[in-house]
C-alpha cells in the first residue's frame, strides 16, 4: 500500500502553510564524505562536481575510490558517476553550472574552461589584468561569471562564448569582503548583473555604474543568499542571527537566532531557499526549514549535507540520500488537506467511492456540479505535482471521472499532463537521475531537457521522448552520429603514402541508414560532417559531405577540410553563381596563383562555369589576375585582346605603347592571327612616329593615339605636308584616300591656292566633281566653279547649278546645244533676272 502523500507533510505557520520532503534517491555509499569536498551543484535537477578540499585531511575510505587534488569528479543526483576531469592548470578557485548543464572551472590566473559532459572543453580567459593581478574568487551564474581580483576589481562575463570581461563599477574595497554574492542580469529590472559585498558592517551594492553603500549596520555577514525571484536576500550574521530583508533593504521580513536551533552545532554551513517562501540553514546532520513567522522544521541527517536551490523547492543531498524539500503545491493542499471541503477533494472522494462501488459518488459529484470542471483541472494540476506514479494516475482518474459529468471539457490539458508525467517519470529513473519538478520542466521546456539527456548520451531515451512529444529528433540524431563518431576509431590499412583508413564507409552508412529510418530529412550531414573533420577523419566527414543537400552548408567545409577541387565542383553544380565567387575567392586568397590556375584549368569542361565566372569578375576587378589566368591557360589571343583593352583605356604613352607592342607579341605567337599582329605592329609604329611628330612640334600639337587618317589630316593642316607623304608612303595610303583627306584638310584650313596646286600635280584619282561638291558643302562656291571646267562635260551643267553660276549653266548649254537642259534649269532659276538672261540665251540657240 502506496503511503498517502500527507504521511511528509508538515505544519509551519499554524497549520496553514504545509512543507513536505520527498525522498528522490537512495544513495547510501556511492558518495565519498562531503565535507571532504567543495561542491557545486547544478539546478533543474542536475548533477553534483566534487573537488578536494585541500585545506582538510581526508580520511582514506575503501568504499569510495580516492579522489586525487587535481581531479574534478560530476555525479548524478542517484549518486551514479558521470564524469570524472584532470585539472591540469593553476589552483582552481571557484567551478560552478550553467543553464544548459555545462561545468565551468576557473583559475587563479583567470582561465576558465567551459566542460561538457563528455569531458571535451572549450578555453577562455578574463584577459591581461586578471592573469597580472590573479583572481580570488567568483560567482557562476547559468550566463555568466563575476570575478574578484587580488586588487579587489569585479570582472563580469555575459554568456559563454569567450567575449572579453567587462570591468564593474570601482568597489573601493582595501581587503577581501566577508561574503559576496550576486543577483543575475534575468532577475533585476536594469537586466546587469548587481553584486552584493559585505564590508564591516554594512553591504555594498555594485553594478556597471555605480557602487553604493547601502548604509546598514546588522553586519558583518558570514552569508549572503539571494532568492530565486531575485526579490528577497538572506544574510547570516557572524553572531549566528538570520535576517531576510528585500535586496532593497527597505522592507525586513524575518530576524532568526540560528543559536536557538536545538541539535545544531557550530556554524551555518549553507543558506538556500525553498522556492521564494522559506530558507533553509544546514549544519553536519541537520536541515531547518524558516518560514516567513520564524517558524521552523527539522530535517536530520546522518552526516554532511549539500544543499541546493531550486525554483520551486532546494534539494537536500546527505550521505545515504537526496531528498526534495518544498512548500505543498495549492492544487495538492486543496486535495488532500485532512477535512478539506473543496470542490477538488470532493470528486476525488467521489471517485474512491464509486471504485468501491458507493453510492455515494453520484450525490458527491451532484454536490459540486456549478464547480466541476474546477476540481477536474485542479486534480490534473495536482497529478503534476505528485511523485509516485501510484498517486498520479488516482489523480488523472479522478479528473477523468468528473469529465464524464461534463457537457464539455477541452482534453488537452489531460492529455498534455498524461504525457508530461509520462516524461518525468521516465528520466526521473535513477539510471537517469534527473529529478525534474512539473514546474521546472515547462519553464525549461521539453526541447531543453532532450538536450541534456544527449549531452549524457542517452540517445535512445532522448529520441523516444522526442517522438512521444512529437518533437522533431534532428538534434538526437545529430548528437548520436558524433558521439558515434567520437567512440569509433579507424584502422589503417597499407603503409606510408598507402596508408588508408578503414571503417568509413560502415560509419557513414550506419548514419545516413539510421536517419532514413527515423525519417528526419533536417539533419544536417554538414555540422556532422565537421565534427568528424576535427576528430581527423578526413575521408569520413568527404562521405558525409556527399550526404548534404545543401551546397551551402557542404562548400565551406570542403573548403576547411582543404578539399579544394570537390569544393568548387560543388559549387558549380548547386547552380548558385554567389557560391562560386565564394569558393573562387578563397581559392585565389589562400592558394598559390599557380596551383589556382592549374585547378581551374584541369577541371575541363565540368569547371567551364568557374572559369568564365572568374574571368567577368577578374574583368571588372582585378585585371592582373585576368592577364595572369590567359597567360597560364596560354591563351594568346584573349591576352592580346585584354591588352588592347588597357591599351584603349590608357592615358600614359609609353604604356599605351608597350601595351599595344605586348598584344603583337601575343598575336605574333599565334600562327592563324598574322592579320592581327601585323595590324599591331603598324599600330606600335604609327603611335612612335606620332611621338617623333609631337617632339617637333614642341608638343604643341596633339598626334599621339589618332588613327592614320587623323595624323595625315592633322599634318596637313598643321604645314606638316612632308610628314604627311611620308605617312603615306610608309603606311601605304591609297592614293584615293589620301587625296579626299588633303582636299578636306586644305578645304579646312582655306589654303585655295594649295589645294588648286595640289590638283594638277597630277590628274585627280578623285575625279574634280569631288572638289566641286566638297568645296560647296563647305560653302566656298565660287572657289568650285575654277574645278567645274574640269569635269566631264555632262555633269558640268548641274555642277554650274550647284555653285550658283546660272548664266555659266545656260552657256554650257548653248556650247552643247541642249535645249531640253536649257528649258529644265529655265524652270529652277531663282529670279526673273536670271530667267530674262536664260531666254536670252534660248532665244540664240536654233
């Protein structure tokens, strides 16, 4: 027969507030002797770290292994070993937990590491002036640290990712506080950590900004202990008396004389609260319980005790066990208070009596029927609070019972709770040994405690807790498949450069079938993949990698793991141009430009992506790059191109012309371009002759850069003329074109007298209607009429038109007998004048 949960019950305040003591674990001998040890225990029903006291002898005990200085030992609450540390740095003085159940050890030099329960760590330090000055001691909190140095500065850390320390408001301490503690950032309104000192008889408070002394004189104190809600304090005096007072020291609340407490000798070893109700003082054997009156209860014990606080209650670990002390919950209180009439103590007498077949049951639920879906929810509230399995299924029965009087009642919260004790009881196995309260598993959430049975490698448990919850397992699978990897060593196979490893491929396939079995299609292969890369396993975590999805998360891995070339293959083929630039650029960064290249160029046509992309970005940014990548590729051509690139863009003439003279270089090299390097060898010669025209004219005149046309022309124009034949002759000019371009240059310029010089130096390859038609678009008419006489006959009538000579027109006309010429420029004239003069000239004509 199960004992009724009152049996543990017990008074305080005149029977009205009700504490009780639940007997988590039987741990008899599987705990050395505590006041051997400095503990640090972890809330959330986490486990205990034990390190040697050195300042005390320590009685050799056959039972209990010895536990060396520099070994840091972590049990479970069942007294079950979990991990067991070697110290290796310099004296440890102060180790504590954090939120996510992960063991912080800090060193008098400021060093502090960050241990998982796996043994593996990661390292920090609190800087330069805590490793010069030393650190003498400090407070973990489950986000951070507060350190007290040799000269009595606070240092405080924000998270654990290895930030660097902030240094607190100046304490303006000249010794070592009596006691100290801290009230974390989550529980004050300004969100900074505040430090509490004892200094003679007063406390001083510090935060970032300031240090202020709170101007009281019941100190010196031997302890200071801030409640879980952070609203309250607890201070032990050296005198023994107990006073809790708000952390504004403007309300107190309970002075106790901890000398008064029979069976209690010496001092008070710990001071812990139960919940934000009650404190508990711990001696060697004893436990009291102070509530808020003064009242108290005695626990005993039978050696030592470490006690630690708990949001809802403090956990007692003794030598033989480790009990749950808290205040009775309301819903239990209303319950199973001795002559409760509540409407929840009713339907659970109801239900007792209609399993016994009483018919009694139906007039009870009768009774309460307007309060009925109350005392349902308040029995599934209470079935949470319970311990043993025994009295939460009564509970849930009874809630079911009252649900069948109701016309309707939402089922989740019975399901929800049914699963949750499903949960609690399941890890509150002593194996487990996690003794989670209903309230601290929905305010750490059910995610939360899946991490930390994976960080003590329950897998399984973890995976079907996951799947009871519904909660996806990517996390339990990804932890499995490196703590797999971790445990697994491989075997090498062959010697020297032959060596290879063996196992790889049954690891990998033993993952990727165990994901597919379970279904999970989140996990990512890459974050597995990576851990297997830093435990050395190269060619596991590449077979991983071929498992990953997600370009994104493989190809900088690869990159990590060295994997270059598989890298940017990878990223070619996700399609994803950002990705190669990526791979490219970190490729180019870290390689030699030659093995770069190599890369790029031995991928063939499977790389042909990365290199065209290579080549528009080098385009647009690094052109050195570029003429390096043509050059190792022995792409002539592309590097003449690119030179006659930054030839067109160049402003310097001895680079314009050595970039020019490089692209005939380039060109020469390639027997199918003969065309192209003879047209930049004419380039490089014309751009030096230009140099020669610039240096004559005193630089005066601008040659360099025009094309031949434009220096001939600029010759011209300038009196330069014999230049301008020699150009001719040396660029072989086309008679044709070079006599357009002197007609326009001397037409320019209005030098008539040259340009008529000029056209009977020989007969015109132009022909002289070219002159004609020139020199009138340019508006020198009367200066074309001298060229119209040299035309063919035919055209010398419109020509005439053209300059404005009409009467010339019709006398042209005449010399030709060409009446119907005549009639047809009759009808364009301009005026009657000339029209009399035409007629005059027709009227001649027979």
């Amino acid at each position: 027969m199960e004992e009724h949960p009152t049996t543990s019950w017990q008074a305080m305040q005149e029977g009205n507030v009700f504490y009780r003591r639940q007997r988590l674990y039987n741990v008899s001998g599987r705990l050395p002797d505590l006041s051997d040890y400095i503990i640090a225990g972890c809330r959330y029903g986490g486990p205990i770290a034990l390190m040697r006291d050195t300042s005390k002898i320590v009685t050799f005990n056959r039972s209990v292994p010895a536990m060396s200085k520099s070994q840091v030992q972590v049990y479970s609450l069942a007294g079950e070993p979990v991990l067991s540390l070697s110290w290796d740095r310099a004296k440890i003085v102060r180790f504590g937990w954090t939120l996510d159940e992960r063991l912080v050890l800090l060193n008098e030099e400021g060093v502090y590491r960050i241990y998982d329960l796996q043994g593996e760590y990661q390292q920090y330090s609190l800087g330069t002036e805590a490793a010069e000055l030393g650190v003498l001691d400090a407070r973990i909190h489950d986000n951070g640290l507060v350190a007290l140095t040799n000269n009595y500065t606070l240092l405080e850390v924000k998270d654990w990712d290895g930030g660097r320390s902030l240094t607190l408001a100046n304490t303006g301490l000249t010794e070592p506080p009596h006691a100290w503690t801290i009230i974390p950032p989550d529980l004050n309104i300004s969100r900074h950590v505040e430090v509490l000192l004892s200094v003679e008889a007063t406390i001083y408070t510090v935060d970032n900004l300031e240090s202020v002394d709170q101007r009281i004189n019941k100190g010196p104190f031997t302890h200071i202990s801030p409640s879980p809600n952070g609203k309250l304090l607890a201070l032990v005096t050296f005198s023994g008396m107990l006073w809790v007072v708000s952390t504004d020291f403007q309300r107190s609340m309970i002075e106790f004389d901890t000398n008064n407490v029979v069976g209690a000798e010496g001092s008070v070893k710990q001071v812990e609260w139960c919940g934000n109700d009650a404190i508990l003082l711990t001696w060697d054997g004893l436990a009291v319980l102070v509530g808020p009156p003064g009242d108290i209860l005695q626990y005993f014990y039978t050696g030592p005790l470490f006690a630690v606080t708990e949001m809802d209650g403090v956990r007692v670990i003794g030598p033989e066990v480790c009990d749950f002390l808290q205040k009775v919950p309301a819903s239990t209180l209303s319950i199973f208070r001795p002559g409760s009439t509540s409407s929840s103590a009713i339907l659970f007498d109801a239900w007792e009596s209609f399993t016994n077949r009483s018919p009694k049951a139906d007039e009870s639920i009768r009774s309460i029927k307007p309060e009925l879906a109350k005392a349902v929810d308040e029995c599934i509230e209470a079935a949470g609070q319970e311990w043993e399995p025994y009295w939460q299924r009564r509970l849930l029965n009874a809630a079911k019972f009252g649900r069948g009087y109701l016309d309707f009642h939402n089922p989740t919260d019975f399901v929800n709770m049914g699963q949750t004790l499903k949960v609690l009881n399941a890890v509150r196995y002593y194996e487990i040994g996690i003794p989670l309260t209903y309230l601290e598993y929905n305010y750490a959430s059910p995610s939360h405690l899946i991490t930390r049975l994976t960080s003590r490698n329950l897998h399984l448990v973890a995976l079907r807790i996951s799947s009871f919850l519904n909660l996806k397992p990517d996390l339990v699978l990804m932890h499995w498949a490196c703590a797999k990897i971790a445990r697994t060593r491989p075997s090498a196979t062959g010697a020297g450069k032959d060596t290879e490893l063996d196992g790889d491929d049954e690891i990998c396939a033993a993952i990727v079938e165990k994901f597919v079995q379970v279904g999970s299609i989140d996990v990512s292969y890459a974050d597995i993949a990576k851990r297997a890369w830093e435990l050395g396993r190269t060619g596991l975590a590449t077979k991983l990698l071929d498992h990953e999805t997600r370009a994104s998360d493989q190809v900088p891995l690869l990159l990590k793991m060295k994997q270059d070339r598989l890298a940017l293959n990878k990223a070619v083929n996700s399609g994803d141009t950002d990705m190669v630039y990526y791979v490219l650029l970190d490729l180019h960064k870290r390689l030699p430009l030659g093995s770069f290249f190599q890369l790029i160029e031995e991928g063939g046509n499977r790389l042909a992506p990365a290199s065209r992309l290579l080549q528009v970005y080098a385009r647009e940014q690094d052109r050195e790059m570029l003429r390096d990548f043509y050059y190792s590729d022995d792409r002539r051509v592309e590097s003449a191109t690119l030179s006659l690139e930054e030839a067109s863009s160049a402003t310097d003439q001895a680079a314009k012309l050595s970039l020019v003279k490089s692209a005939q270089k380039f060109f020469s090299e390639d027997k199918d371009r003969a065309f192209e390097a003879k047209t930049m060898d004419d380039s490089a010669r014309l751009l030096t002759f230009q140099q020669q025209l610039e240096k004559e004219a005193d630089g005066k005149i601008s040659f360099f850069g025009l094309s031949v046309n434009e220096t001939i022309r600029e010759c011209i124009v300038n009196g330069m003329s014999k230049r301008a034949e020699k150009i001719r002759s040396d660029f072989k000019v086309p008679d044709r074109r070079f006599w357009y371009l002197k007609l326009h240059a001397l037409t320019e310029i209005k030098d008539f007298e040259g340009l008529d010089a000029f056209s009977r130096t020989k007969r015109s390859p132009i022909g002289y209607e070219s002159f004609v038609r020139h020199l009138v678009e340019k508006g020198h008419a009367k200066e074309a009429v001298m060229y119209v006489g040299r035309c063919d006959s035919p055209k010398r009538v419109d020509l005439y038109v053209e300059c404005g000579e009409w009467r010339l027109a019709g006398k042209e006309c005449k010399e030709r007998g060409d009446k119907v010429k005549l009639e047809e420029i009759r009808k364009k004239c301009p005026n009657s004048l000339i029209l009399r003069e035409l007629d005059q000239i027709a009227s001649s004509m027979k």
